[in-house]
C-alpha cells in the first residue's frame, strides 16, 4: 500500500460531524503568513463551515490556536491537483470549495450555487486581479489536427447567467464531492498543475458532466496583476494525451479505440485507464465534445 504523502490534523467539528456537512472550504497556503492568517479570520467570522488549510510540511504547533480548523500537510511540495484530491477524500462534506489564502471571496451567492435544476460538477470560480479586473478565466477545448489545444475568455457577469468551462481555472471553485470521487479526481501522476487540469476537465467533459463559470462565485487576488497558466509538459503529460486521444466515437453511439501517436502514448494508461474505464464510461470523445462546444453545446 502506498503511504500517503500528507499528514491530517482534523478539527474536532470534523472528527464529530464527519459524513454529515454540506460544505467545506479549503485554503491552499499560497502566500505569506500574514495572508494566511487574515484569510482564516475571515472564513471563521463570515462562513461558518468545515475549514481546511492545505500547506506544505511540517506544521510544529502553528494551528494549535485554531481548533475549530483541519489541516493538510504535505511532506514536500504537492500539484494542484494532490491537494484538492486531499480535501476531497478528507473533508466527508457534500461539496468543497477550494480557494488561496492570497486571494479574497469577493462573492459566494450561496442560494444560486446550491440552487436545484442545474447539473454540474463543478462551479468555475470567476478571477479578479489586484485592481478588481476580471480575467480571462473561461477555458473553452479546440482541435488542432489530433490534438487538443484551450482557448480563454472572458466569462460571463449578467446576474443570472453562467458559461460553460472545461475546468476551473489554477482549480478555484465549488465542487460537488461525489461527482467528483466518481471521476476519480486528478491524475496525481502528472506532475502539471495545467495538464492535470486539462486532464480532468476532458474526462468530466467525455463523462458529460459540465464546469460552469458563474458570478455567483467571484475571488480576487491580493497583488497579482495576471494569471498566467504554466503549459510546460512535465513528466506523466503522455497520460493525458493517451486518454485524451484514444477514444473515437462512432456514428452509432459506440465508443471504438484509436491508438494515439507514439509520442504521446503511455502503454500502462492505455490498459488500464483506457480499455478497462474510459472506453465503457465515456459518452463523448474529443471530436463530438469540441464539435458539440462550437454549435452551443458549452452554453
């Protein structure tokens, strides 16, 4: 059995209610520790749930204090996507919210996130810079020859509305935890923040869940000025791309295999991510999603 990366110091809420809350917020240590400790404040004084922290090693009685507080801490330096799978398997709420401790909550319209009739699998959080500008942060999928490629835009502010994402962008947002533990999460074996992004949002995308980008749910960063996604390939990326390009949709509705080139094909995945899950669980493949996101189906 392989041993856990992260150390969990659970809150006595958490160890007492643990299965029965409906939400949970988890910061990510992403800045200095003034930051930190002002966004705990906040979150304590104005959203009354299941807080986490999420950092990175040893803690040596820096929570002691805050004992209505869980945290996560991780041996050494951790992707995005470790530290939410961390939340979601640790929080036992039915939805997280993953947020930075060098941003604000500027927004968080509760009735509308949790309003009923609206499928999804996630609420995209819209970004804010420093000066309270809305940033690019709906990723919208395009084809280009076999592989895939993201475009940004702008999201949408009307009051009511909410866009179609193929993920949340640096993983800001509210998610519903079940769906998201049926996806199983991100691949934790790339080591991308970007491409285990990407990753999850095609999987969610062929399962036929949605990522919606909403006002509902608005953070502003503290001191940046831009967000700027990091789109290196870094070690494990072939995963992505094998599960991204093996599936072809048939007329029919079948799902059939298509092998993908050998440069970005990883044998392991192939057997048993592709064969033995996509294949059987997908409802779409990269063509028919993309194709569906340009006629409207991203609405």
């Amino acid at each position: 059995m392989m041993e856990s990366r992260y150390t969990v110091h659970r809150s006595r809420a958490l160890q007492a209610h643990k299965g029965r809350m409906r939400l949970a917020i988890a910061i990510i240590d992403s800045g200095n520790v003034t930051q930190l400790d002002e966004a705990i404040a906040w979150y304590r004084s104005n959203l009354n749930q299941s807080l986490f922290v999420v950092t990175e090693g040893e803690v040596d009685g820096r929570f002691e204090g805050y004992g209505d507080i869980s945290v996560i801490s991780f041996k050494s330096w951790a992707t995005a996507g470790e530290r939410i799978n961390a939340v979601a398997n640790e929080c036992g709420a039915n939805y997280f919210l993953i947020t930075r401790s060098d941003l604000y909550l500027a927004r968080f319209d509760g009735p509308r996130l949790f309003s009923k009739g609206t499928s999804r699998i996630a609420w995209a959080s819209v970004i804010a810079n420093c000066h309270k500008e809305v940033v690019p942060s709906v990723r919208i999928p395009r084809l280009d020859g076999r592989y895939v490629e993201v475009d940004s835009t702008f999201p949408a502010m009307e009051a009511e509305e909410s866009v179609r994402t193929l993920y949340p962008v640096m993983g800001l947002g509210l998610y519903d935890r079940a769906a998201f533990q049926r996806l199983r999460g991100f691949d934790e074996a790339i080591e991308s923040d970007y491409y285990q992004l990407l990753d999850w949002g095609l999987r969610a995308g062929f399962m036929g869940h949605r990522v919606l980008a909403t006002s509902a749910l608005l953070m502003q960063f503290i001191e940046r000025e831009s967000v700027i996604e990091d789109r290196t390939e870094r070690a494990g990326v072939a995963r992505f791309h094998t599960k991204a390009l093996s599936l072809k949709k048939r007329k029919n509705g079948e799902m059939a295999l298509s092998r993908p080139p050998r440069s970005g094909f990883d044998r392991q995945v192939w057997k048993d991510e592709v064969k033995r899950r996509l294949r059987w669980q997908a409802k779409e493949d990269l063509h028919s999603l993309v194709t569906g996101w340009e006629q409207g189906g991203g609405v």
